[in-house]
C-alpha cells in the first residue's frame, strides 16, 4: 500500500578525486568517499592541516631533602 510521496532533505555531493557523484541524507558532510575504488579522504578538496595543541609544561617540584649532621650520635648504644 502506497500513501504518498515523501520529500527528504538531502545534499548531492560529487568527489573531486574519482568524479563520483552521490546524494546524501545526514546532517554532516561524509569523511571519506562512498566509492569502493576511492575512499579517499580528500574528496571535497585538500584536507587542512592544523597544529597540535601545545602539551602543557609539568612541573614537578620535589620536597627538599632533610639536612642531617654527619658523626653526631643518635643516642643509641651498641
């Protein structure tokens, strides 16, 4: 049973490495191209490249160690 014609928003997408042309219903635009013999990643032009977030610098501040005087006796007797 048929009870009409539906419209469903989509976008028609061509790859510009193997000239591949497909429709589309998600939301966002597609990683790679849907062609088997391409899956290339470039397909809607040269990907850019971005820099790495800088690591934040982690400084370990060790606890100073404790002074303790050479040849004094402990009070302890042998």
């Amino acid at each position: 049973m048929i009870l009409g014609d539906v419209m469903v928003p989509g976008k028609s997408l061509r790859c510009d490495a193997c000239m591949v042309e497909w429709v589309s219903i998600a939301s966002r635009l597609p990683d790679a191209c849907p062609n088997r013999e391409c899956r290339s990643r470039e397909w809607n032009g040269v990907k850019k490249k971005r820099k790495p977030a800088p690591k934040p610098k982690i400084e370990i501040e060790l606890p100073k160690p404790r002074r303790t005087k050479q040849g004094e006796d402990d009070g302890y007797e042998f």
